[in-house]
C-alpha cells in the first residue's frame, strides 16, 4: 500500500514554466515522514535516463513528524531550473485522529491518500501532460531507464515489478483479486514475482510504482477519488483505482522484463524510530548483498561526514577487491561516516624473497593453534596492513584512530551508540590504548569495567576487524619490533594485553602492558561469515610461507 504520504491546502508553490510537449510527465511525490530516505529516494529518480525539461514535478507533503517539508523544499528551490515545473504544496499538519504509528493506516487517512493521488491526476490533465509516474517514497527505483521502457510499453496503466527481496514473496502488484475487492492468491503471482514467466502481464491490481498513459485508451475514465456512489468496496486507494479500471474494461499490467528497483519490507512499525531503524537495516542487507550504490540527491544539502573526534579512521582495503570497496563506501556514506582509504598489503604479491629483504620473520615455534601450520602470506599482508598504519600514526603524531576492515556491518544505530560509548570513555576518564568495537570472543565471563555499562576487559579474542588505537598503544605494538618475530594480528593483540593463552609466544614479548578495552555489545560484525554465500577470505586462501629450518640444518 501506498507508504505514508500526504495533503495540504496551506502552502501551495509553482516554479517552473508551464509549457507541454507529448512525451511530457508528470513525477508524483507524495511524502510523508522521510526525511531518512529522501536523499537516496530522490538521487535514484534524478538518475533517470529521461529529459528532465520534459518532467514536472509533483509535490505533496504533511502530517511529518521530521523535516521532510525542510528537505522537500531545497530541493525544489535548487532542482527548478532543471526540471519543466515544479508544484510543492507543503502543511503542517501532522497526524491522524485514529493513526498512531507511521504504517498505522485508518479510513480518514485512506480518504486522504485517494484524494491526494486524484489531485496528482487531476493536476496531470488539467496541465495536459502525456503521462502520470506514481513512485511512493518507499519505492527505490535503481535502474535508469525504468520509464522509457514503461513507455515503450504503450500500455494505458504498466508498473515495474518491484519487490524486497528474493525471499520475501511481497511485490507492488495482485495477481487475484476476489470480486468484493481483496487479495486472492493464485499460481501466475509466483509465476511473475520469481520471473519464472517474463513479459508484461495483465493482472488485476498495481500500485506504489506505476505509469499511467493519458492518451491510453479509456484512461479519462480513470480515477482514484470520489468513490462511485454505491460503492461497497474497501476503502483503500490502491483497491479503489483497481475496482475503478475494471468497471471501465481499462487492463492493469505488470512488467518484470528487467530488474527496475527495490522496496524495503513494510512491517507496521508503531514508532518513527522503528521506522527508520527498519529502514537502515534494509539497506545495510541491500548493499550488502546486492553491492548497489546509493546515489544522493544533487539537490540537498549533502550532510557533513563524521569523525567522532578521531584523527583519523583508516578503511583498510586490497586494490584487487573493488567491489568490497565499492560496497563499504557505500555503507560508510549511509552511514555519514568520513574514512581515509588505506591500500592494504597484498599478501598474494608477496614472496619468501620480498620477506627476506624486509626482515619479516615468523616467530620462533609459531604455528596455528587450528590448523597447525606456518603462515600464509594473506596473514602477513593483513599483519603488515595494521603495521603500517601504527606506524603513519606514531609519524604524523596522532593521538587516537579508528582503524575499520572493508568486510564490516555496522549495527543498528551505530553513529548513536558508538558516540554514547565514546562519551562513557571519556566521561570514566578511562587511560586506553586498545579499545575493540568489533571481535570475535573466545573466551566467555568477562568482566565490566567498573561503573560502565557498555564497556568490558576482554580476554582472549579473535579479529580486526574494528578497533580504537591511542598513540601510547601503537607505541607499545611496534617497540616489540613484531615484524622480526611475526604472528597473525589477531593473536598479537591479545598477547600484548596479556590474554594470550600460549604462554611460550607470551615469554617472547615483554612487556605485555597494552591497556585494552572493549565495546559491549559490539557495534560491528563481519558482513559474511565462513560458510555463509559471499564470504571470502584472503588471508585463507592463501599459500604458507617456506618455514625456518630448524637451527641444527642452519
């Protein structure tokens, strides 16, 4: 259903000419409480691969609980000249009597949504545009050339398949409807969802992303509002324009030909917060699984990346692996976050000569404690990633750092919960030099830092995936001269907090004095883990180093 959208008969704004042409459209956007999606939302359509002076814009918002009417009208102001006109209507008007929560839907806001929709079509004909593009703010429609290829359809009403995900089996079309006007399912759905049939085909219901051609035939017939008197059915603006074409012999179809966008699940969240919490995850799990960019509006105001107060946060990554780039950035962009780019040593171009000439050398007696073997390559290129930048760090004189792998997931609310805990550090006033925002735990019954309810001690742990490193810290890592006496990172670490439990590499480092922390719960985790359909490790898959020989062979 339509997600969260509005009216308003307080401020109405016309910008733009008012000249026509026959290929001309008419984008409808009707907002409600999306200031969290809005730049994404509106940088897909800004993509369309379709003449913006041949494109008016449609704008109608209220009932907001945040600053969409803000948003909406910058980028009405700074779009203008580009597109053919723009029409913003904007109200302060901010809930239902009988709605409490953002996907809580009564009969008054249903009304509300038909008559909203009916005013777009009414704006569309009076304006003599050529065709009408619905999109809901809850629709992402990533593939540029999804209206000239609705276009090309030359059907009267044809929608874009649209759908969340490969597992969930909800999309922006019925392919049943019973004759009182609700949901019937039948075999040609699945059929159509899951392309197992490909074409354009005519189902009973579309709505949330569609395209209505006014010179279609019957298409004056069309209409979202008022209801026909005697009209029975429920009232719901998707079902009232589906009811309405079928009276008038007008087809609905369905195009799934080409992959044209996405939707995030519609949960019936009853807060704004749940909303956007949602939201977030959604898109984390898209452009995880599905390495998609998301674009941002040219038009707003971009916001201003953070640093938490870091000198810098490093975003450690292989040159041959861009498409792990490509999908962090876009994450940490999400994520308003502000990283340096760190070229990781790659341990596949690395050989036993490169080794020798570097003084790189395993430490004496060092074999996996699983699978019982030197080491390979892939993990002194990750030991040397970390080494290097300990080392930019002590060199430029930093004092604190974030260092973050290219195959992390940020948690739910990660920029607040992350500032919360680095207020709790500084608010304990605690001496750190390690602190983990992400890790694998080994061993279990750690104990809180005292008065801190997010904070532990760690003990013996596994990965590096995310941590904070203070200057004192990366001194104390690199005056053990580690490469000369080399294991995987992730055991350097907590050896050098003295958690280790081999106790002969532990007799090797002295002193064992890095004060280390860890966040609790952690803030970040692996995007994929082993087993799982896009793990990918390249520090496993990679060759063993050629062992020292034992001394009585030297």
């Amino acid at each position: 259903m339509a997600s969260l959208f509005c009216l308003s008969i307080l401020s109405l704004l016309v910008l733009g000419s008012s000249n026509t042409d026959s290929d001309s459209v008419l984008l409808v956007v009707l907002a409600r409480s999306r200031a969290h999606t809005l730049s994404q939302w509106l940088g897909f359509l800004e993509n369309l691969d379709y003449p913006k002076a041949s494109i008016s814009v449609y704008i109608q918002t209220d009932h907001n609980q945040d600053n969409t009417p803000v948003l909406l009208s910058e980028w009405a102001e700074n779009a203008r000249s580009e597109y053919k006109d723009i029409f913003l209507n904007t109200s302060s008007q901010i809930s239902y009597s009988l709605s409490t929560g953002p996907s809580q839907w009564d009969e008054d806001r249903y009304v509300h949504m038909m008559r909203l929709r009916q005013s777009a079509l009414d704006y569309a004909r009076k304006h003599s545009c050529r065709y009408v593009f619905y999109v809901d703010t809850d629709i992402f429609i990533t593939n540029p050339g999804t209206l000239r290829h609705l276009i090309g359809l030359q059907r009267t009403v044809v929608a874009p398949l649209i759908k969340i995900n490969d597992k969930v089996a909800y999309a922006n079309f019925w392919a049943g409807m019973t004759p009182a006007g609700y949901y019937k399912s039948v075999p040609q759905y699945f059929d159509i969802l899951n392309q197992k049939k490909v074409g354009t085909f005519q189902v009973p219901m579309v709505h949330s992303a569609l395209l209505i051609d006014l010179l279609g035939e019957g298409a004056g017939k069309l209409q979202y509002y008022p209801m026909r008197q005697g009209y029975e059915g429920p009232v719901d603006d998707i079902i009232h324009f589906a009811i309405n074409a079928k009276e008038n012999d007008i087809p609905l179809h369905i195009t799934n030909e080409e992959t044209f966008g996405f939707m995030p699940p519609r949960d019936g969240h009853t807060t704004m917060g749940e909303e956007v919490k949602g939201f977030f995850e959604y898109l984390v799990d898209h452009v995880i699984n599905d390495v998609t960019d998301l674009p941002r509006s040219r038009y707003l105001t971009p916001p201003t990346p953070t640093m938490f107060g870091f000198d810098e946060i490093y975003l450690i990554n292989l040159v041959r692996r861009p498409e792990r780039r490509v999908r962090i950035m876009a994450l940490l962009d999400l994520m308003g976050i502000k990283v340096k780019l760190f070229d990781a040593v790659d341990g596949r171009q690395l050989t036993q000569e490169m080794l020798d000439d570097m003084g790189v050398r395993q430490l004496s007696g060092y074999e996996d404690p699983y699978h019982k073997r030197a080491l390979k390559f892939g993990e002194i290129g990750c030991f040397l990633s970390h080494f290097r930048i300990w080392e930019e760090m002590v060199a430029r004189n930093y004092q604190k750092i974030l260092i973050f792998e290219d195959d992390i997931r940020f948690g739910v609310n990660f920029n607040s919960q992350f500032q919360d805990t680095l207020n709790e550090v500084e608010a304990l006033n605690l001496d750190w030099d390690l602190m983990y925002v992400s890790r694998k735990i080994l061993q279990k019954a750690e104990k809180w830092v005292k008065g801190s309810s997010r904070l532990v001690v760690p003990k013996y742990s596994y990965w590096t995936a995310s941590y904070m490193l203070s200057r004192e810290g990366a001194v104390k890592l690199l005056r053990q001269n580690p490469t000369q006496k080399m294991i995987a990172v992730d055991e350097y670490l907590p050896l050098m907090f003295d958690a280790h439990p081999n106790k002969e590499w532990s007799a090797q480092f002295e002193p064992r004095d890095l004060v280390a922390y860890s966040v609790n719960p952690l803030l970040i985790e692996p995007q994929f883990y082993i087993g799982q359909e896009g793990y990918i490790s390249d520090t496993e898959t990679s060759t063993v180093i050629q062992e020292p020989a034992p001394k009585d062979e030297l």
